[in-house]
C-alpha cells in the first residue's frame, strides 16, 4: 500500500507557468530594450528630466 505524501512533497511539485500578461511584457522589454538604452535615447530623456525639474 503506498504511502500519502506529505504536504511540502506536493508542493515543491508545483510547476509556476508565465500568465499571457508577463510573457507579452517580456516580449516587448526583448524587442525595445536595444531602442530604449542607446546612449542618444538616455542623453535626451536626462535633458527631459533636467527641464522639467
């Protein structure tokens, strides 16, 4: 007769699935992350904020 699991055992089990929602966010941080970080963007969004102050 088999012995019933303790109840860690089944949950280190679990498996953790991406919801739609991170895997679109991480979609498009992939696809604008090398627009977003260039040097000339980052010069100008620092002169936006100096403005603004």
């Amino acid at each position: 007769m088999p012995r019933p699991r303790q109840a860690g055992a089944t949950a280190a089990a679990l498996l953790v699935y991406a919801t739609p929602a991170q895997v679109h966010r991480r979609a498009l941080n992939t696809a604008y992350a090398p627009r977003l970080l260039n040097p000339s963007t980052r010069r100008s969004v620092t002169l936006v904020n100096r403005l603004l102050r």
